[in-house]
C-alpha cells in the first residue's frame, strides 16, 4: 500500500493505470476507521481493481470549531487498518494541499436541492456545502469511476448525488449497508467519545428504529412514530433531536406508506456526542 500526500503525486500514479483500462474506485473518509468502513474497502475491492482510501478531516463542513479539534485522527490505527485490508492507495493531503488559501473561504455554494436543509440541514447549516466541496476535490484528483459510501450518513449520500447530476461527473455513486455492534449500534468514529453509561444508552436509537422497522406494516405512522419517540424521550441521557420516517428520494416526511424508499432516521445527543442512525423500511 501506497501513501500519497499531493494531488500531483496521486495523478502520476493513477493515470497510467486509468490509461490501462484498470477501474479505480474511491473510498472517502475523515479517518477515525472502524469496521464500518472496511466493509467499504471490501465492497470497493469486488468492483475495482484500484482502491483509493481517502483521509482527511475537512474544516469545511464542520459548523462547530470544538468538534472539529476533538476529531479522533488516529492514523498509525487507520493505516493499519487499511494496510491489512489490501487498500492499495491511501490519500492523506494536508489541509492547504486541498484549501490552498485556507482560512480564506471559497467560492463555493452550489444547489443541492430542498433536502439539504431538512434534517441534518437545520441543525448544521452549510454542512452539506462542506461536504459536497471536499468530495468534488477528491472526485477531481482521483478521478474515480465509482465510489463508495456508508449508508449510515443517509442524507449525506443523498447530497453527494446531487453533487454529481449537478456537475454531470461520470462517477457512480454506491451506498453500503450501515455495519453495527453486536448489540445493534451503528459504528461511527464518533462512538470513541461515548462513555460506559452513553454507550448503553445510545442503543435505544437503534431499537428505535428496529420497532418502526418491525412494525412498520402494523401501525399506522403516527403510532410508529409515537412509540419511537417516546422510546429515547423516556431514555435518560439522550435529548432527541428528531426522529422521522422519510422519502428516501425527497426526506419529506411520508404521509402514506406507498412511498417506493420509505427510511427512517434519528439523530440524539447521548451525553456530549451527536449521533444520527437510519433503518431502510422495505428490506
């Protein structure tokens, strides 16, 4: 495996390949690595024949400074990781290397659709303009032709679509499953911040979720919604920042359960760290 700093670097390595007919697909990620995202790397390494893994923590999509500098970057644990994992490359450019006249802000808002600002969108404004600017510069330097993402930042796969009809780019995004603890919680790199006791208590999202998964062709939507809420609400520690059933396609909330993609989706503070979890509805 292969560690690249400067999109220079990446393209000298990467093109002849491209120019060889060999696939590259990309794996973003901000580090802080789990099983969550080998599951991508393993997914990536069945479609392509180049993976390229992504670190980078970027600055631009956190709208809260502190939780920007409490960011876990573990990197001798992520290179590891990926090293045992067979990743042939992975990308780690530094901040100006991506932002070259960081802090300065650039031009950049494009339109993502209505969704960006329900959910996720209202408690983190410009979060998704973040988000869909760094991968648009990954996109950009590494050129993929397919890329991978976890499920479980639902919204976030959504956006980084758009981002792609928006600009026409010929990269197909892939959403993969969301990988869960034994006892049901979502991983996230987020989860290292949670102690004994918010570990515990953050299971009752994913049982949440589970009960209107379970039920979902038992109750009409107001009680599965209902029962939810009530669950986490009645679960000390946790303050519930929403709890809803989707269009999968839209984020609206549904008003029949005919809609194609119905998801469900929560987010809480449990303790001092903010999780969010989605469960598809019709699988």
């Amino acid at each position: 495996m292969e560690i690249i700093h400067t999109i220079a670097a990446l393209k000298a390595v990467l093109q002849p390949l491209q120019k060889a007919n060999a696939k590259v697909a990309l794996v973003p990620t901000m580090g802080a690595l789990h099983n969550g995202h080998l599951s991508l790397i393993e997914i990536a390494q069945k479609h392509a024949e180049i993976v390229v893994c992504s670190i980078f923590v970027n600055p631009t999509q956190f709208t809260d400074p502190k939780d920007l500098e409490k960011y876990p970057r573990p990197l001798e644990h992520d290179i590891k990781m990926l090293t045992d994992a067979g990743c042939n490359f992975v990308f780690m450019p530094t901040v100006k290397e991506m932002y070259p006249n960081f802090p300065i802000p650039e031009n950049w808002h494009i339109d993502l659709g209505d969704a960006e600002f329900l959910l996720e969108g209202e408690f983190r404004k410009g979060h998704y303009q973040g988000v869909t600017q760094i991968v648009k510069k990954l996109f950009d330097a590494v050129e993929p032709e397919i890329a991978f993402f976890g499920q479980k930042d639902f919204q976030q796969v959504l956006m980084i679509k758009n981002m792609v009809k928006h600009f026409n780019m010929p990269v197909e995004i892939v959403s993969c499953p969301i990988i869960r603890e034994d006892d049901g919680l979502a991983m996230s790199s987020r989860n290292i911040h949670l102690t004994p006791v918010d570990r515990k208590n953050a299971l009752v999202l994913s049982q949440a979720l589970q009960f209107v998964h379970d039920n979902f062709n038992k109750l009409s939507l107001s009680e599965l919604l209902e029962s939810a809420k009530i669950m986490i609400n009645d679960t000390n520690g946790v303050a519930l920042d929403y709890f809803t059933i989707a269009d999968g396609e839209t984020l609206l909330p549904v008003e029949t359960k005919s809609v194609e993609n119905p998801v469900a989706l929560v987010a809480a503070k449990v303790g001092e760290t903010r999780l969010i979890d989605n469960m598809l509805l019709n699988q």
